[in-house]
C-alpha cells in the first residue's frame, strides 16, 4: 500500500478549504506563504496525536527561508506506538519537558495566521491540527492552503512518485532536511511547492486563483 493510498482521502480534497482574504490574481510570488508538517501518533486524525510540528516560510519571490520559522516538540499525552516511533524516532522519553499542544497552539496559529498553508497532503495535518484544537478548547480556524500532492497528481505526476521524497527525486530536486521529521518534510514540501509553482507560472496559471483551480481540475 502507497502512502497515496493511506492518505487517499486527502489526496481528493479540493482545497484550498480555508478563505483567503485577498484578490485571487495574486502573484504567487507575492503570496504570504507557508509550509507546514506535523509528525503523529498515527494516521488517524480523529484519534492519534501530534508530537512535533514545524513551519518553513516561503517568502517573497519564492524564496524557501533558510531555517524553519517554527519547529517544535510537542508532549501528545498518550504512549506513542513503536511503529510510530520507529518512523519520525519520537519517543515520551524525548517529549519529557515539551509543552502541550493547547500549551503549543498560540505560537502555531500565530505562524499560520493571514497565510497560505502548504503541504504534503495537508488535508491530514490540517484535520488533525483542527482535532487537537478542538480537544484543547482552542479557536481553530483552517487557513487556505495548498497541497503539494493535490498538485503533483494534477499537473501530471503518476501517484508512483506521490510521496514526498520520491517525487522530489523523481524531479531532480535535492532533499534538504531528514525525511519524517516535521522541519525536514516541511523543508521538502515547500522545495516542492516552488518547483510546481514554476511550472504553473509557465502555464499562465501562477496566482492564487490559478492554483486553487488546479486544485479543483478533473484527473485523468
């Protein structure tokens, strides 16, 4: 089973979700932006918890900032699986002292406010963001976003080279940063996310209207 098959029902989302507050032919170049990763319990977003999350900016001219602008620990409260462990190697050892996600959600709601999200099928971090707000008594309110596996597949990308890595490599694009950890996946969706957005510049597509329709065109 693929990691496309997994998050499949994120894959379908036509985001993005949240409302952007600004004209639709905004630039790209021009888009406050953001790209974000959570590291989980699991992939059960009614259920499993976050254990780190991470934010990489990408700032005017789409350019990928050099360090993340938020990457953090968090203590989920609940034992967290082997196979969950063995993935992202997060153990309660290493969360002993870390706050809490309602201890965490002021400085990550502030890092994504009056931005464009974006991530590798973001659909699971933002449910599973909304899930732990909503346990913490916490206001969330899902940002607009972009995801960058929604656009792979759109523009033409075949679901083989949907994970992250795999299609970073299958566009000859350098990883930067350690897959399954939160700043290194977000490093990677956001050098993901200006590569597609090169290319739909180069369509005639490259504003935020312009992705949001991709988003939403038929696959074949």
């Amino acid at each position: 089973m693929t990691i496309a098959d997994l998050f499949g029902r994120y894959l379908r989302r036509t985001a993005p979700h949240g409302r952007w507050s600004g004209p639709a032919h905004t630039p790209l170049e021009r888009l406050p932006l953001v790209a974000i990763d959570c590291e989980t319990t699991g992939l059960d977003p009614r259920r499993d918890r976050i254990v780190s999350f991470a934010a990489i900016r990408i700032d005017e001219g789409l350019r990928v900032a050099e360090q993340p602008a938020l990457d953090l620990l968090i203590d989920p409260g609940v034992a967290i699986p082997a196979r969950a462990t063995a993935i992202h190697g997060l153990d309660r050892a290493q969360l002993a002292g870390a706050p809490s996600f309602g201890e965490a959600f002021g400085r990550i709601a502030e890092c994504l406010e009056g931005a464009v999200a974006v991530g590798h099928f973001i659909g699971f971090d933002l449910a599973i963001i909304g899930r732990e707000a909503a346990r913490a008594r916490r206001p969330w309110h899902e940002p607009p976003n972009f995801d960058t596996a929604n656009l792979a597949a759109a523009l033409g990308h075949p679901s083989a080279h949907i994970d992250l890595a795999e299609l970073l490599g299958h566009l000859g694009i350098e990883l930067c940063g350690h897959r399954h950890s939160a700043a290194g996946d977000a490093r990677m969706a956001a050098d993901l996310f200006v590569a597609l957005a090169h290319r739909l510049i180069g369509q005639g597509r490259g504003t935020y209207g312009g992705v949001a329709a991709t988003h939403r065109a038929p696959r074949r």
